[in-house]
C-alpha cells in the first residue's frame, strides 16, 4: 500500500478545492447519475450527493479508496469501487506516489519519471466501457475525472456520445 502523509484535516481540504474545481449545473436537482473517477477521499461525493439519484466514485488505492468509502458511508445514493480506469480492462498495473508530495491524490498510474518506483501499489483497471456495465447504466449525465495524467489515455479513442456533462 502507498503510504501518504495526509493530516486529519485533509478532507475539509478537499471538500473546498471540490467546490471550487466542479461545477454542477442545478438541473440535476436529486436526478441523474454521476461518475466520479478519481474520487479520492470523497470530496466530490460529500459536496455533492444531494445534487444526483447515483454516485459512483471509481478509486484505485487502498488509502484513498477506504476513507472515501468512510466519508460517503451515510449517503444511500454513493458507491464506491476500487478500480483504476484506464484504456484496458483487468490488467493489474502500478499506481506510483509522487516522491517529495505524498498527499492523497498524488499518485497516478501515468507512466512517468516523476513518479516513486519505490513506493506504489498494484491496482486492477477497468475501461470507461466496463463502469456501463458496472454501475447498470446506459448514460453518464455527469462525468468528473481526476486521475493524474491518465484523462487522455482513458478517454482517447473513447465514445464520449453517452456523457451528458
């Protein structure tokens, strides 16, 4: 497991860059069904679970995946899955921290050289195709990404026809 240096006071840390970073137009309202890839402690989710009927949130290491799963635990409509999304589905790659940042949402599965080859996790992937399937939805009505360099390799090539937002 990646060891982060987070303080106690790092969600409420992330709950303001939420609020200042992703808009959410009001015509959602309590409906529509939001992806959150990236979702790291659950700022996104714990900002916004009354806006959607569903959050899915997508994070891939163990630190960041269980206390989102703690920060959203009291809201019905918030599930959380502890994936890597990537171009490829089932392949188990390296999710690296970032050497001298090591906070929550400093590691990325971006093959770079700023990145910690001695301090990572295994992550299984999946496909923007398989959260579909996953989540047993047809539509995306709002798409949040956040995934350290890996946006353009999960979304290139990718039918984008079924994201609403």
């Amino acid at each position: 497991m990646i060891e982060f240096k987070d303080d106690s006071s790092w969600l409420n840390q992330r709950i303001k860059g939420v609020q200042h970073a992703y808009f959410v137009p009001s015509e959602f309202n309590g409906n529509g069904i939001a992806i959150d890839i990236g979702a790291n402690v659950g700022g996104f989710p714990v900002v916004n679970h009354g806006k959607f009927e569903k959050i899915y949130c997508f994070e891939p290491a163990e630190y960041t995946y269980n206390e989102c799963v703690k920060n959203t635990k009291d809201f019905k409509n918030v599930k959380v899955f502890k994936f890597a999304v990537s171009n490829k589905s089932g392949e188990k790659i390296k999710l690296r921290a970032y050497p001298d940042s090591n906070y929550s949402g400093n590691a990325s599965t971006f093959d770079d050289y700023r990145w910690d080859d001695n301090n990572f996790e295994m992550v299984e992937t999946i496909t923007i195709e398989d959260i579909y399937e996953i989540t047993g939805t047809d539509i995306i009505n709002y798409l949040k990404i956040d995934c350290e360099g890996g946006e353009y390799d999960l979304l290139m090539n990718k039918d984008l026809s079924k994201i609403d937002y």
